[in-house]
C-alpha cells in the first residue's frame, strides 16, 4: 500500500482495533496495554502509516528533537549542534542528544531517541542501513548529516568531500609535495558505504594522484576513528622505510594524531606537511595552526534545524543539500625539505 495513501483507519483494521486505540497508541495515551501497543505499531510498521502532523503534534507534547552522534569528543559536532539549538531558540522544542557510544551503535542511538518518541530527529551516522533510514523516514521527520543518499522520505546536508579533497591535495602540489599519504578511518566504520564521506575522500585522493602521475607513490593508511587510532598509525609510518613529505588526513581528529605523533618524534612541517578536514575550532589554535577544509558547521547547523521543522510542520518532498568546502591554510604545510 502506498504509504501516502494510508489513513489511521487502514491501521485500525489492520491491528483489529478500534480508531481510538489507534490514536491513542499515537499520542502515547496513557492506559494504553503493551500488547496493544505492540499491535498497533506493528500495523503502522507494516503499512508504512504516517501520521499527520496534527497528530504528530498531538504526540509529541513534550516538544522535544533528537541529534544522534558517533561521540561526544568532537569539536566539529559541537559546533553544528549549537548552531542547531541556536536555531531553534525561539522556538517551543528543547533537544535530547543521544551518543552512539564506544562501539558506535548508531542505529540503536537513532532508534532509542524514536522510542522516545520525539518530534524529530537529526542524525550524524555513515555507518547506518539507507533502507533501515528511509522506513524510519516514514514515521518520524529525519535530516541525515554527512549523507549522500537518495532519499525519498528524509532529507541530507553533506560537504562536497571530493572537491574538499582536491583542494587539500592541490594546496600540498603546489607547495611541492609528490609524496602524499592519505590518513582514513576503516571501511567498516563506515559500513563499507562507498557514498560515505571517507570512501568519497579516499577515491578522490586516489583519482587524483593518478591524474597527476603520482600513482605509484598512492597510499592509504586505515585506523580507528580516533586520534590515538591515528597517533600510532603514523608512528607506524615514521618506523617504516619510506617516510612521506605530506599526509592528507581524513578529518582533524585525525590530523591532530599525526602532529602528536610527530611531536613524539621531533618533527615539524619542515619535515611532513599535514592537512586536516573539517577545520574544526582547534585547527585554527596557534599552538596547532592546523591547515583543514573548512566545512561550515554554521550552516550545518541551521540548515538542519530549517529542515527538521519544515519536515515537522508537513513538508515530505526530500531536500538534498551540499554545502561547498573551502581551503584554510596554516602553518602545518610548508615547502619540503629537500631529501
């Protein structure tokens, strides 16, 4: 049945129930029994029901709106989640965030804010199943951070990560670097999505080493998404043979692995180049001075927020934006040493 099409009386007779009960199991009324409840979701779930947003309304008298996140260490986030409750300040919603902790479980931090049933939902989560999003997407307004998926029933704000990419790596070109190694988290952690921002940020990096002639000095490193992750991957790289004069790392956590790593070791710009992505408050710290893409978290933001209540008051057609990155750069890259 096409979800469109559906009404709380399609779901009453699914479930064997009265209207009432239905809307009852809607707006979270009390005396409702688990197995009722059970009942009627599971008629909502199969039919794919949306309710209104009067009822969505009805529902969600506590005014509340949930932001999922991989973690709460970072700087980045931070930014674009008080951008998004700056947003929403004259508003009636207040926001419950919800971590997706250390095994980074995001669907289950996505799912407990739905149980909680929620007004809306923004979430930070490459690693989550599309389809697994877009059933969600017909139940509850969801703004998806960080996506590029063709959604029909939520909406997704990303960077242009290829271009990011290119800019990072033309800055190092033309600075004179040719030995440039890319710095990534483990496909897995981004479920092996090949639209996800690493793996676009990976094969940007790869497709323009080898437009440049630089094939044969392509190499990717994979570490845990953590700077302690990437301190001992470049440990491991500077142990090695074969030390680079630039690495282009995935995103600033990352980055500051590198230079922890390089400080341990006596190292500068001077010797290795390095590169962030995300350009995140830190970066731009004098003591770091890190040269990042800077993605607007501003815009982030309040992009997020316009979203989810233009979803919340009715809006169902998907709105897919991307937000066009820009070269910050500090004193991390320089001109190589000559070898």
């Amino acid at each position: 049945m096409n979800r469109t099409t559906v009404t709380i009386s399609d779901v009453a007779h699914h479930a064997g129930v009265s209207r009432a009960a239905v809307s009852k199991v809607i707006r979270n009324a009390y005396g409702v029994s688990n197995a009722m409840r059970e009942r009627v979701q599971h008629a909502i779930d199969t039919l794919g029901y949306r309710p209104s947003a009067t009822a969505r309304a009805m529902r969600g008298q506590g005014y509340t709106l949930g932001i999922e996140v991989p973690g709460i260490a970072n700087s980045f986030l931070d930014d674009v989640i008080q951008s998004f409750i700056d947003a929403i300040e004259e508003t009636p919603y207040q926001v419950i965030i919800a971590p997706a902790g250390p095994d980074r479980d995001s669907t289950r931090a996505i799912q407990v804010l739905a149980d909680r049933q929620v007004d809306g939902i923004v979430a930070v989560s490459p690693a989550v199943d599309p389809d697994w999003l877009e059933s969600l997407g017909t139940r509850i307004p969801l703004v998806l951070l960080g996506r590029r998926d063709e959604a029909t029933t939520y909406d997704t704000i990303s960077d242009d990560d290829a271009l990011g990419t290119r800019l990072a790596l033309e800055h190092l070109v033309s600075l004179g670097h040719r030995d440039i190694v890319h710095l990534t988290i483990t496909p897995d952690a981004e479920n092996h999505l090949d639209n996800a921002p690493h793996a676009v940020r990976a094969e940007a990096y790869r497709e323009f080493m080898a437009e440049h002639r630089l094939a044969d000095l392509t190499r990717v490193i994979t570490t845990a998404p953590s700077e302690d992750g990437a301190a001992q991957a470049m440990r491991d790289l500077l142990d090695g043979p074969h030390r680079p004069t630039a690495v282009y790392a995935g995103h600033d956590e990352l980055a500051l692995g590198v230079l922890r790593a390089m400080g341990e070791a006596g190292l500068t710009s001077r010797e290795i180049s390095v590169v962030g992505y995300d350009d995140s408050p830190i970066a731009a710290h004098p003591l770091i001075s890190l040269t990042s893409i800077h993605q607007s978290a501003t815009s982030c933001g309040r992009l997020a927020a316009r979203f989810l209540l233009e979803r919340i008051n009715g809006r169902t057609t998907a709105h897919h934006e991307v937000v066009v990155p820009e070269l910050r750069a500090r004193a991390s890259t320089t001109v190589p040493r000559t070898r």
